[in-house]
C-alpha cells in the first residue's frame, strides 16, 4: 500500500503541472535498474499465444519496483467486441507492483525473462519520468494495433527516444512476413491458426523489416540479445544481464481433432449424402445439409467482408478467401426454401461451382498463402454445388419425359 501510495503522489504531481511550477519528481538512485520483462506464450488465451512485453524500474533505495504494462484492456467495457472487430480497441498502460505482476504470472505458469539494460543515470530518470508521463489519464489509453502498435512496440520506442545513441538491433537474418510469425506462434493451436489465416489477407505476406518484427515480444527480446548502442564514444552493450525468472509451463495437448481432419471429415459427409440424395432422392437429407454448410460458410463469409471492408485492422484486405467464403452464401439459404427461385438458386451454383473450381486450379497463382488445410473445406462446398447442378438437370429431364407429347 506504502509503494501505491508513493506512485499515486508522484502521477498527481505530474498532472498538477503547470508552466509557473516545477515537477517535483523521485529521483532514482545509482541503485535503479531499468529492464525488459517479456512473458512467454500462454496457450488459455488467443492474444496470450503472442507473448507479452512489460518494462520494469526497481530502485530499492526509494522502496519502487513496478512492473509497466501497456498491454491491460477492459472486456467489460461497452461495444468491446464491436469494436475489436473494427480494430478500434483502446489499451492501456498501467503500473502493477511488480510482486503481484510477479505473482498474477506465477499463478498462471507463464514464464518470465527479465533483460536489465546497460544504462547512464540520465537514461534511467529520462524512461522512468517517461513511463509516469504515459501513465498520466490523459496519456496512458492508446489506440491499439496488432501489427504496429503493440505491448511491445510501445516500450521498444520509448527505449529508442530516451537512449542517448542509436541501438545496433542483432538481425534475425531471416525473409519473413507477418503470417510467418503469425504461424510461427498459433502452430501449437491448429484451431486458432486456422483462423487467423482465414481472416488475414495478402498484404500479410509480404516480406518484412526487421524492425516490423518487433511487434512479437520474443522478436523484440532476441533483437536487444548482442545489440549495441553507438554513441559519441565506444559502443556499449546494451545489456547488463539476461535472466530467467520464471519457468513456462508446458503447453497443454491440442484438440485431437484438427482443421484438416475435420475437413476430411466434412467432404467424406459430402460425398455420402451427395450420393444419397442423388441416387435415392432423398431431397429433404441434401436441403438440410445444404443448409448448414451454406449458413456456417456464409456466417464465416460476413465476417472476413466486415474485417475487408469495414474494420482497420492491418492486413485484412484484399483476402483471396472472401471467392470461398463470401456472405452472398447467407442469402442463397433463404433461398433454397422458395421453389419459384429454384432458376436462381440453380445458376448460383453454377457460378460457385465454376468460382471453387478456378480458385482450386489458380491455387498456386494467387498472391496470397492459403493453407492447404482450406482444400477439403472448399471441395466440400464445390461439390454441393455440383450435386445441385446435376440434380437439377436431373429433375427437368424427368419434367419433360412426363410431359404428354403431341400426336
């Protein structure tokens, strides 16, 4: 309570500024440490598959040591989910004592490696006043961007503007792009993999900077490991220390039943009732069918148009995966219970059929990494539409055949 109290007095004084007085500030001692805390992957959350960053400054002398997190948002708070659909998603970054930042971590089993940088007194009064400025209300919310404006991009930048000299980074010597890195975190969650590269589109293969990696904390820790800063005198490494503080848990096992094996599953499903319906007329088991798979693929449709066309976030537009899954499939399943637009309903098919047919043949042509676990899923719903067609053609032949012929 002490050391709230302490850091409450210092950000109200901080906001009481004017021009006529002075800011009466802690000042650190030769004491104080300033360091990188970076959390590894935590597999009970999407977003915590990413890892995480935090900056620390302890200075037992003045009885400080917090953790500062830009990565605290509020679920509770009105629209959340609309509006993280449309990338307009406010965090915020808040200082936790670090004992119970210790504590939260250890309690969940994510581990914790703590980078103590090599820096002059003047470099860490200058990040720590920083820190408290950002931390001010009018300050501390920021609008937040998966890609470019992170947890870890924010303390990155704050190092950069307040160290005197320019920071060497180690390179990855890696061609890499966001999906890559993207990949690189969801394999151990096929599920989430597979959304996410349903949902981000060709501007996220392209190859990227070193410095655009930084957005994953893991990127941005390797980078500081062996980097120098480059000043008016000798270089100097960046670096004190390395440490691990807490040990990661390992991963729980992955659902059983991955994406590709549930669209094995899926066109399996496809091919008997297609054969069912075609051979012993059973109508009402295809319509049914048809349903589900048409309103599932049309819900997920809406979403990647919402996220192409009405959302900020990076990387969503264009999305080759919008020919397969598009919301025009959400109309068609009203459609199929009005007989009298059975025409239509018949050229949709035709359309779609022809739209799957030429994705799957310009698979290889189309500048976007489509995952190979997308396949069984889009011959799923090809091959519905081409049941439709035959069966189609198959009824208007009988149609005529009973047709009574002219002597």
């Amino acid at each position: 309570m002490r050391k709230l109290i302490l850091l409450l007095t210092l950000i109200i004084g901080f906001t009481a500024q004017t021009k006529a007085q002075e800011i009466q500030r802690i000042v650190l001692s030769d004491s104080a440490k300033v360091s990188l805390l970076t959390n590894a992957p935590w597999d009970e959350a999407v977003y915590s598959l990413f890892g995480h960053t935090s900056m620390r400054v302890s200075d037992p002398t003045q009885n400080i040591d917090y953790a500062f997190n830009f990565g605290l948002f509020n679920m509770s708070k009105s629209n959340f989910i609309f509006l993280f659909m449309k990338g307009e998603t406010d965090y915020m970054v808040a200082p936790i004592p670090y004992n119970t930042y210790y504590q939260e971590y250890k309690e969940r089993g994510v581990g914790i490696i703590e980078q103590v940088f090599n820096l002059t007194q003047n470099e860490k009064q200058d990040i720590f006043d920083a820190l408290l400025v950002n931390c001010l209300p009018a300050n501390r919310e920021y609008r937040y961007n998966y890609f470019y404006d992170n947890c870890s991009t924010r303390p990155r930048d704050i190092f950069e503007k307040y160290i005197n000299g320019k920071i060497e980074y180690t390179p990855t010597n890696k061609e890499q792009t966001y999906r890559d890195l993207v990949i690189e975190c969801t394999n151990s969650r096929q599920w989430f993999r597979f959304g996410i590269n349903l949902v981000i589109g060709a501007d996220a293969d392209k190859v990227i900077t070193d410095r655009q990696k930084d957005f994953l904390p893991r990127y941005l820790m390797n980078a500081y490991e062996g980097a120098t800063i480059a000043g008016d005198s000798i270089p100097r490494d960046i670096l004190l220390s390395t440490n691990t503080i807490l040990e990661a848990k390992p991963f729980e096992k992955d659902f059983p039943v991955t994406p590709l094996y549930a669209g094995i599953i899926l066109l399996i499903i496809s091919i008997l009732i297609s054969y069912i319906v075609y051979k012993k007329k059973m109508v009402g088991l295809g319509k049914a069918f048809d349903t589900t798979l048409f309103l599932i693929a049309g819900i997920a449709g809406s979403i990647i148009f919402f996220l192409m066309f009405f959302s900020v976030h990076p990387c969503t537009n264009p999305n080759w995966n919008i020919i397969w899954l598009n919301p025009l499939q959400l109309i068609v399943v009203l459609l199929f219970y009005v007989k009298s637009l059975s025409k239509c309903i018949y050229y949709y098919h035709f359309i779609n059929f022809v739209a799957l047919l030429a994705f799957l043949l310009a698979w290889n042509l189309i500048p976007q990494q489509l995952e190979v676990t997308f396949i069984p899923f889009i011959l799923s719903i090809g091959l519905r539409s081409f049941m439709n067609i035959l069966q189609q053609k198959k009824f208007k032949k009988k149609a005529d055949y009973s047709l009574p012929r002219a002597k």
